[in-house]
C-alpha cells in the first residue's frame, strides 16, 4: 500500500514536472507572440532621418580592408554614404535615390550608375548586398519593408526562433524570445547571412540597437560593421546635403543588363 502510494506520488510529480517545464517552452517558443514583438518594435520608424557613424572591415577575394563610413539622410530617400581608408582619402561617395544608386570613386574620378541600388552594390562588390535604405534602417531598427509582415514556417533554433519566407530577397530571419533579430539571410545571385549583435537600448529610439552587424555571403567575403553613433532627425535633410556633386570631367557609367554603357 505504502508503495503504490508512493508510485502514484512519484507519477504525478514527473507529471507536473513536465508539464510545467512544456509551458514554459511553449511561452518562449510561441512563434506568433514572438513574432509580433519583433514587428512591433522593427516594423516602424520613430524618426525620419538618421546620421551614422561606423568602422567597416570588409574581405573581398582573400584581400582585408579597413575603412570608415558615414551614412545620412532620409529613410524614404535620398541616402548618402562616404566610405574612407581608416582616417585617410575618401574611397567612393555613394547617392541613393528613387532614380536609383551612383557609385562615385574619387581615385578613378568615375560614377557608377544603375536603376536598381540592389543591382548596383552586387555588381560594384560593395560590402553589403543590399540597398542603402534598408542598410540605414538595420543600423536605426526600423525595417518595416525589408521583413515580410508575415512567416511561412517557424522552428526552434539554438534557444531562438527561425522563421522562414518562400519568397523574397530574404529567406530567413532568427529572433530571440523578446523578438530581436539575430540573424538573417538572404537569397538571390549572391546569397548572403548576416549577425546582429552586441545590442544596447537606445535611449532617442526606445529600442534594442545592435552595435555589431556582420555579413558574410557564400563567396567568402564577409563585411563586419561596428556602429560608433548614430543620431535621428525628425526634419527633413536640407537637399543640398544630400547632393552627390561629381567633379569636373568625372566619367558617368551606367550600370545596364548588356553591359557598361558610357554616359556622353
């Protein structure tokens, strides 16, 4: 008698036991509240505008380089991004815009232009295979465009969330059971992965920021980004700020599906 007390004692024990470890499970791996916080905080944009400040270090064919770069101006457009050697000469000035990318590099007094800013980073080799606006809004948190509102399949992961797309430019994105994102990648012509990280609240947003964000794509190259600052600015960028004057005599390029056209 004693025994089958004890026997149903120890059942009912392992059941709470394992019934109370399958809710707390449940509750950090509940992919629908997941999500929602994600696009809850990633979704919008508290500002309008953004000026960042980033070390960049970037290999391209087994070749390492490192750089500094600004970015500024409006999440909607127009964008600009200079990118130096550390603290020495400027190595291009990028424009991005409805009309889309120009690529300018100062040593070769040439511009590079394409309709398409994806198109035009994958066929310079810039370090990020994306657009500058989706770049500024990864650096700032707010990328309602760039994640689909809704996920196909989700599944754990590490501790984490993996949701995947069946279409668009990006075919997974991996949240922590808060909802922020630390990992996502991308299909295309260069398929790519990124890492956030080292994440701080910010104080001006109200959001975890990651100060850390890599890149590595299935050619090799990888692309490291550490934030340094970044401010956000409610009004609009006065337009001559945002210009990209070419030099005189600059050669114009444009970057076309049959090749490299010369602009007269």
């Amino acid at each position: 008698m004693i025994f089958r007390f004890r026997h149903t004692a120890l059942l009912l024990v392992l059941l709470l036991t394992f019934s109370g470890c399958a809710s707390r499970t449940g509750e950090v791996h509940a992919p629908g509240k997941t999500y929602s916080a994600f696009r809850s905080i990633y979704g919008n944009c508290n500002a309008t505008g953004i000026r960042a400040k980033a070390s960049l270090y970037y290999t391209a064919q087994g070749n390492g380089h490192r750089t500094t770069m600004t970015l500024w101006g409006e999440y909607a457009s127009p964008l600009r991004l200079d990118v130096r050697a550390g603290i020495g000469a400027y190595i291009a000035h990028i424009h991005e815009d409805e009309s889309g990318l120009t690529a300018f590099y100062p040593d070769q007094k040439t511009a590079y232009t394409h309709s398409s800013p994806v198109r035009a980073v994958q066929i310079l080799g810039l370090p990020f295979p994306f657009s500058l606006k989706d770049l500024a809004g990864l650096i700032s948190g707010c990328y309602p465009n760039l994640i689909p509102e809704s996920y196909d399949t989700a599944v754990p992961e590490n501790g984490n969330l993996r949701f995947t797309f069946d279409k668009g430019p990006v075919s997974a994105i991996t949240l922590t059971g808060q909802g922020l994102p630390v990992e996502i990648s991308g299909r295309g012509e260069i398929p790519w992965r990124m890492e956030m990280s080292s994440y701080e609240k910010d104080i001006s947003s109200g959001k975890p920021l990651p100060d850390k964000i890599a890149v590595y794509t299935e050619q090799g190259d990888k692309a490291l980004l550490r934030i340094k600052s970044r401010t956000f600015t409610a009004k609009p960028w006065q337009a001559e700020a945002l210009e990209l004057k070419l030099p005189e005599g600059s050669e114009e390029i444009r970057l076309d599906r049959n090749g490299y056209v010369k602009i007269d």
